[in-house]
C-alpha cells in the first residue's frame, strides 16, 4: 500500500516537473515572438498615420497582397487565427506549419496596416501554437504531449497579447471543447501564459488596463442586479447576430465563383466606400474609440452611435469575407462595449462605463462559448468590483447565443437546454438541435387545445346569431 502511494505521488511529481519546465520555455518563446509582432504592429500603425492620403485607400491592394501571401505559402494562416489551431488541436494533434508564424504576422500587420476590421490575439494564438508545435516536433514528442504543449501556445498567445495570464491560461483550456475544461493542461496554460506575460512586459509591451470605478447606495442593489440581467440578454443576441454574420458573409463569398483576387479587391473597394460614408471609427483594432466607451466620463461615449456594433460587426465581416487575415476577438471587443454603450442609454446613462464593460466580456463570452475566461478577464482588466455582475452577464449572454460559435471547429459537449434535443460529441458546425420530443409533443398538445378552444368560440357566435 506505501509502496503504491510513493509510486503514484513520485509519478506525479515527475510529471509536474516536466511540465513546469516545458510550459516555462514555451512561454518565455512564445512571449519573445509575440513581443515582436507587437512592436512591429505598433511601428505599422504609426507608419500608417504618414502616409500623404487616407490610409485606407490601399485597403484593395493590401487585401489582395494578403490573399496571394496565404494562399501561396500557407493556406492555414488565413482567417482570424484561433479557429485553424482549434482546428489543428482537434483534427491533427496539434500539428501546425511552422510557415504559419511569418506569414500570420506579415498578413495580419498588412491588413490591420490598411485598415481592415481585424484583432491581434488570433495571431498571437496562432503564432503561439505554431511556434509549441515546432518545439514539439524538435524534441521529439508523442502526439498528445504535442497536443498540450500548443493548448499552452493558445493560452500563451492569448496572455501576452492582452496582458490577462489568468484569462488566456483559462481561454486555451476552455474554447476546445463547449461545457468541458481540460484540467490535466491546466497548470502548464497556467505557467506558459504567466511566462509569455512576464517576458512581454520585460521585452517593453505596456497593456492598457481601464480605471471603471462605480459605488452602490446599498449592499444590494436589486435594480442594477436587474439591469445587469436583461443586459446579458441582450448580448446574448449581439452575439448571435456577430456569429450569424459572419457565417453569412463566409459562406456567401464561398459561393462566389470568381478569382479570389478580385473578391479582395471588391472587398476593400466597399470597406473604402463604407468608411467614406460612416467614418473611420469602425477601421483597424478602435482600441480608442474601446478606450472612450469605457471611460468613466460619460461625454467620450456620448459621440458613439447606436449602431456602432452593426456596423463593426459589418467592417469585420467584410474584412475576413473578402480574405482578410487578424483576430476575432479585438472586433469582439469592440461591438460588445459599443452594444454596452448602447444598453446604458436605454437603461438611463447611470452605469454607461459599466455597461460597456459588460458589453466588452460578455459578447466575448456568447461568441466563443468562454464564459470563464471572460469572467476572470473582466476582474483582470476592469477591477474586482466588477466580478458578480460579469458572472451574470457572460453566462447568460453564453446561453442566450445557442449553439453556435465563431469557431467552428469547437466540439460540443453540451446542451445548453433541457427543452432541446442536441447532438453532442461533433464539431458546433455539425451540431444538430431541435426540439425534444416531450416538448414537441407538449406544444402540439397546447395548439390542438388552441385549435379546439377557437372551434368552440366559433360554435358559440353562431348560436347567438
């Protein structure tokens, strides 16, 4: 009986090591690499701003520069990053091109340098998985070890480009599989997304982190509580219309039988044509229009539009239809504090600050099926008097989305209604749902009820006349 236990605890232990260390390395790598596509998107952006005409006239060609570089050298790359290692993670134990990682970087920065309706942290996960599968490979591994070591390269990405290690170990563990949290990658995320933190922050990046500060008149506050309810309904539903959107667009272009060359250049002709008319505000990260949507001073918001979100999730749509390469998330961002901007109004202009933070995880949450680690990311970005609101919030706008995603590739291992009938175990595009029979049966019993009860109505007027 000892002898089993020293045997299990030493087994153990040996493994905890050898993870500590592996995931270590990979952080510190990954941390280095997405240090530098950073700074060389920083250096982009400026150079953007000094060019003699609008930046986004070049939106065109710059689109159809990234769909020659994608298709030419690695296909796998296009797209907003997080979906392809998802992919890779469930179909190819974590198998990623290395060719990935400098033709992501360049396609991303040419799009975001243009213009284009992309994030940075899809790159960054992909980027960071390519570079854990590279290592992997290198050093010989089993194809589930290969398999983890880039579940950390996701959290890893993820961490350091937004500067949440908690919420990016949390994220790469959590948008594999909709309803299940792999907990045996759970420390090794957890370390390689503090590595590729620590080593982000030494390298120079500095992460931005909004000051929302509200006080309640009392311990309870039923109302706000109530707000914050119909709140996460409603970014339930902009989630819905950001994944149904985008799905749309997608599988509209895909339709289109014409020179993917041409389809880019359409493409960036109508995001000129957009932006002429709406302004620039819906162009590239917004991480400043973001910044006034959540500042505490509610005059910066009060130039936002209502349908700042429509038209975000327009711009990002168009920018990935027409092959556009960067993130999801970044636009996620937008659309949420821009639909929390919104709900403020409505709810009366008293939490305007708060709302967008709401807005800002919670459609994250619906979208990526990642209510956890939106939760912790609104404590890490926003403070911790937001936490039991953002609870709220994300987990109904997480149910209120259904069964569908951003990405594609997640597998389904839920239901997110005991009235549904859903196939679980297959990837969310494939997911079927419908009704259970107990409840088809219920509602045909309530319209033949309905049917009898408007006969009889009829019988009876007869009578009287």
């Amino acid at each position: 009986m000892i002898r089993k236990h020293v045997t299990e605890q030493t087994a153990i232990f040996l493994s905890v090591t050898k993870w500590v260390v592996l995931s270590s390395v990979v952080g510190i790598m990954i941390g280095a690499i997405v240090t530098l596509f950073l700074k060389i998107l920083q250096i982009a952006e400026t150079a953007s701003a000094d060019i003699p005409f609008e930046h986004y006239y070049i939106l065109p060609p710059a689109l159809m520069l990234t769909v020659w570089a994608v298709r030419t050298f690695a296909p796998n790359a296009q797209g907003h990053g997080t979906e392809k290692v998802i992919e890779a993670v469930h179909k190819k134990h974590g198998k990623i091109d290395i060719l990935v990682i400098p033709i992501k970087l360049f396609a991303t920065v040419m799009t975001i340098f243009a213009g284009g309706s992309v994030g940075k942290e899809g790159p960054g996960a992909q980027i960071g998985a390519g570079a854990a599968s590279w290592l992997s490979d290198r050093l010989r591994f089993s194809k589930e070890d290969r398999k983890k070591l880039v579940i950390c390269g996701i959290s890893a990405g993820f961490a350091s480009v937004f500067g949440t290690p908690i919420a990016g170990a949390i994220f790469g563990v959590e948008v594999l599989i909709i309803g299940v949290i792999l907990y045996d990658v759970l420390l090794p995320s957890f370390i390689a997304g503090f590595a590729a933190f620590t080593t982000a922050q030494f390298l120079g990046i500095d992460y931005t982190y909004y000051e929302i500060h509200f006080y309640q008149n009392v311990a309870l506050d039923l109302p706000l509580i109530f707000q914050v309810v119909v709140a996460g309904l409603f970014f339930g539903f902009v989630s819905d219309i950001v994944v149904t959107s985008l799905s749309w667009v997608h599988k509209a272009v895909g339709k289109i039988h014409a020179n993917p060359y041409l389809v880019a250049f359409v493409g960036g002709v109508i995001l000129v044509l957009l932006t002429t008319f709406f302004g620039q505000r819906y162009l590239g990260l917004g991480l400043e229009t973001i910044k006034d949507m959540l500042s505490p001073d509610s005059g910066f918001s009060e130039e936002i539009p209502w349908y700042a979100f429509l038209l975000k999730t327009v711009f990002t749509s168009i920018t990935l239809g027409a092959g556009g390469s960067g993130g999801i998330i970044t636009p996620l961002f937008f659309i949420g504090a821009a639909s929390g901007n919104f709900f403020g109004h409505i709810a009366g202009g008293e939490h305007m600050a708060l709302f967008a933070a709401l807005g800002f995880v919670s459609v994250l949450a619906g979208s990526t099926n990642t209510p956890i680690a939106s939760t912790i990311m609104a404590v890490e970005l926003f403070g911790l008097d937001i936490a039991h609101y953002a609870a709220l919030s994300a987990v109904i706008s997480f149910l209120i989305t259904g069964h569908r995603s951003v990405y594609t590739s997640q597998i389904l291992a839920m239901k997110k209604s005991e009235m549904l009938e859903v196939k679980v175990g297959e990837f969310i595009e494939k997911a079927e749902v419908d009704l259970e029979e107990t409840e088809i049966g219920r509602i045909s019993n309530i319209k033949e009820r309905i049917k009898r009860r408007r006969e009889k109505l009829k019988k009876i007027r007869s009578k009287k006349r």
